[in-house]
C-alpha cells in the first residue's frame, strides 16, 4: 500500500486541509475558515475558526510523522548450515 501524504490545500488560502476542516466545491477545496468567509463574511467567530484550522494542522503534522511505522518487518532468519 502506498504511503498517504495527506490531503490538498486550501484554493483560496494555502493551508494544508486535514481531516473534517475542508469542503470540496465546484473542483476547488476550501478550508472551513476560507468557506465560512466566502459564505458568511460578517461571522462573529471567523477569526477563532481560523485560527482552530491552524492549529489542527499543526497538531495533524505531528501526529502523522512521529508515529513509527514504515520499517522493513522482523521477518524469518535465512538459515546456512554447512
């Protein structure tokens, strides 16, 4: 299986979308702040929205690369007898 490097970013700003913080719209992905804006520009919680998007990247990106996984596996031992 190949390894998943995540999802696309944002159309409109740039940001890495993780998951359940994207919309797919008309072939363009928006992150939910971006969307939000777009759809609703007078939103009294748009900047916490933003800055809760932000930090679900960061948290993502740590969790996606400390985990261990990828090594070759501890497989049977060749046997030479002679």
């Amino acid at each position: 299986m190949a390894k998943y490097y995540g999802y696309r970013n944002c159309s409109h700003c740039g940001i890495e979308c993780t998951p359940g913080n994207y919309l797919d719209y008309s072939g363009k992905r928006y992150c939910t702040a971006c969307w939000i804006q777009h759809e609703n520009p007078d939103h009294p919680d748009l900047d916490a929205i933003r800055e809760k998007v932000q930090h679900a990247v960061t948290v993502w990106k740590l969790a996606k690369y400390s985990r261990d996984e990828y090594h070759l596996p501890v497989g049977p031992k060749s046997i030479n007898k002679r």
